[in-house]
C-alpha cells in the first residue's frame, strides 16, 4: 500500500463504473415543479452553459474543453439525447444526456442538478425520467460513471435506484479551474494546488 503522488496543477479521482443489466420495473413517477425539455441539436454555447452549471461545482470540465467540431460531433448525433431540466420560470438547471451510439447500449452521460436542487427528491425525478429514455427496445445494458469529485451522494443514489458497481480506475487531469475552463472559485471543496 502506498500513496501516489499527484502532479501540482493536476486533481486526481477515483471513478466507479456502474450498470444495469435489466430494466427496472415500472413505478410512479415522482412529482417535481419541473419539465424535461429535449434539445434536438443544441447551440454549442448554450449546451457549454448549462453544462457549466451544472457541473462546475464537481469540475466537470470535458466538454468546455472540446473543439466546437468535436462537441458537436457528439451532442448533435441522432443517437445522444440532450435534455434540459427546466423550472417554472423557464431557467435551466439540470442535465441529462443519454448516449445510445452502441448497439444494445446505453451510457447515461450526464445527468446532474444545479446545487440549489440536492436533497429535495429532484434526482428521483430525474432519474425516474432518465430510465425512461434509457431503456429503449433492444437495450440490454445501461451505464453511469461517477467519481470522487462528484456530489458525496452520487454513488449511493446510483446504487439506490438499481445500478451495481463493476469497476474501478483512477484519473488524473488539468485542474480546468488552472486551465480557465472553470472559475478559480468553482468548487471550493476541492483545494486548488498549483
């Protein structure tokens, strides 16, 4: 056993793969004062926004550092659904995005809450939403990472709501608060080194 060092300016963190082999059985959808709206083809500043918002308080930072080409290779192919979460006053604050670009498959992207929203039974919602679109005719498998960076709640509420864990791996990456991807400020809990 042993400690690894990790290089200043860079965040290291322990990623938990998860899956579902089976489609959970149907239940209520729970009640929510929200609506998910679909986003055929997003406008790439737009998306990069709401990610942003979303995922700036656990350092999501890929898709802020993608070329436009690149996102938009991914977020405007037929077989991603983008959804927004939208509140009564038409302001976005969450996201889901679904990937069924492998036959048989399915990875749930993205799927998170603007802070505001944790503990108040939204993820429920969203989740029950997700399984929805997730479990398409010929789906067998449906997929979601999460790490150590992400809500300190994410990997119970996976397990909670059916997925069971299947791996483990450790990434390093860029602080993307040091690259300007993210404000110095974003994710407080997270000690900025470098």
């Amino acid at each position: 056993m042993g400690l690894i060092a990790v290089t200043a300016g860079e965040l290291a963190t322990v990623v938990t793969t998860l899956e579902m082999t089976r489609r959970p059985p149907l239940r209520p959808l729970p009640a929510a004062p929200l609506r998910l709206v679909t986003w055929a083809k997003p406008e790439l500043d737009h998306y990069r926004t709401l990610f942003r918002r979303v995922g700036g308080p656990w350092l999501w930072y890929s898709r802020l550092a993608m070329a436009d080409d690149a996102l938009a290779a991914i977020i405007h192919h037929p077989a991603i659904g983008v959804h927004a979460v939208v509140d009564r006053a038409g302001i976005e604050v969450g996201l889901l995005e679904l990937d069924h670009r492998l036959p048989g498959s399915c990875d749930l992207t993205y799927f998170g809450l603007v802070p505001e929203l944790a503990g108040k039974g939204i993820g429920r919602w969203l989740m029950a939403e997700a399984l929805m679109r997730a479990w398409l005719p010929g789906t067998t498998r449906l997929t979601v990472n999460t790490c150590t960076l992400d809500h300190p709640s994410a990997l119970n509420f996976y397990r909670a709501q059916g997925f069971t864990a299947v791996r483990r791996t450790i990434e390093t990456f860029p602080d993307p608060r040091l690259l300007g991807l993210l404000p110095r400020e974003a994710a407080p809990q997270i000690p900025l080194l470098g």
